[in-house]
C-alpha cells in the first residue's frame, strides 16, 4: 500500500495565482479530508467527503479555497486567486472507519 | 470549533527519562488516537483506543482512554533522539453524521537531548 501521496511536495506561487493541490488516498478507504496546518492555528479541518460526497465544508476559509472529489482516488484542493496568509502545509488524509491515514503534505508558499 | 486542551506544549527533556502528556475536553469522544508528526512529514498515528478506561502500548509507549472518556494521556518510557517530534491527540465521535471527524489538539513538542 502507497499511502495517502499528495502532490507537488512543494509548491511557491505568486499572490494572485492559482493553485491546486492534488490527494490520491488509500484504496479502499471511503472518507476524505483536507487539513491545513500552520503555527498558529495548529491543524484546521478544512473539509472532508464521505463516498466522495462533500459533508463538512465549514473549515474552508472563504470562497478562494474550493475542493473536488470527482472519483474514490482522487481529490484536489483549489486556491483562486492565492494570497500570503494562504501559505501553510496542506494535507490530506484518508480513512475507512477509524482514525485518519495522513499524507506527507504540500508545503505551500505565496510570495 | 471544538478544542481539545494538550499540555504541554513543549517539553526539553534528556535522553533516557520518561515524557507524559495529555489531553482534555469538554464533551466525550468514543475513540482517542495519538499521532506523532516528524520535521517535514504528516502525522503517523501511534497508538488508538477505542473504550473508556482501556490501557494500551506500543513498545515504549502507553496510553489510557479516560474513564469519563475527556481526556487521554500518553507516556514514552526511557526516551530516545528518535522520539523528537510533535506529538498529537486526537478524539473522534462516532454517530450522529459526525462518524468520520476527528478533533485534533494544538500538539505538544518534545525535544530530547542527547
């Protein structure tokens, strides 16, 4: 098993431009979600899908930031248009029932 | 949102002596996890308890499931370097339409020195 693989592992973008952060989860898990983690908040549920279904989407910070899930293996993460306080590393995680399997993240920076 | 209180949030310890740390909340979850989160790299989970009062390890780590099921506490015996990282409790309720969310506390930092 891969694990849950986010890409790119890095990311540095000009404010203003959009970007999009891609998740393949585990195989087999049913449920979805993105985190974003910074120093300050700590880690923030952004939003999270079940049956690739959107259920919790309060986390997002505001229209800018939109999430897709279009099959069971895969979903991204969209910033439109990205600006400085976006920047943060950004991850995905996947799960079955229990507990949450992590991905290695995306290290975003908006310069 | 919902917040789980993790203390603390640092601690500089030398190598070879035991860390303990630990989580409260409010309302009561029905399973508590702990994760540990290296430089560069998401959270692994480590241990994961599923009832009230349960006692588990993983090597040189335990935790308990609060009798209340509020709080959580994590031991890790005869620390090693390896061990540096932050160190994550999570509560997750189950039923409700909230099967599938986890509440993770603000991480607590363990240094260890050689």
């Amino acid at each position: 098993d891969a694990g849950v693989i986010q890409s790119p592992r890095h990311e540095v973008t000009e404010m203003g431009q959009e970007v999009t952060l891609r998740c393949k989860p585990i195989s087999g898990h049913n449920s979805l979600f993105w985190y974003r983690q910074t120093m300050m908040r700590g880690l923030e549920l952004l939003i999270y899908f079940n049956n690739n279904v959107p259920i919790d989407d309060s986390g997002m910070p505001e229209d800018r930031f939109s999430a897709k899930m279009p099959n069971a293996s895969f979903s991204t993460l969209k910033i439109q248009p990205s600006e400085p306080r976006d920047s943060a590393v950004y991850f995905c995680a996947s799960s079955l029932e229990r507990g949450y399997t992590f991905g290695s993240g995306t290290r975003l920076t908006v310069v | 949102g919902q917040q789980l209180n993790q203390s603390p949030q640092s601690m500089f310890i030398q190598e070879g002596e035991d860390v303990s740390m630990n989580c409260t909340s409010s309302s009561i979850f029905n399973t508590w996890l702990w994760y540990k989160q290296d430089p560069g790299e998401g959270p692994v989970l480590l241990i994961a308890l599923y009832k009230a009062g349960e006692l588990t390890s993983n090597g040189r780590l335990t935790a308990q499931f609060g009798i209340t099921r509020k709080d959580s506490f994590l031991n890790i015996s005869a620390s090693i370097p390896s061990d540096v990282g932050i160190y994550f409790c999570a509560g997750q309720k189950m039923g409700g339409g909230s099967n599938y969310k986890l509440t993770f506390g603000k991480g607590t930092l363990l240094t260890v020195n050689p």
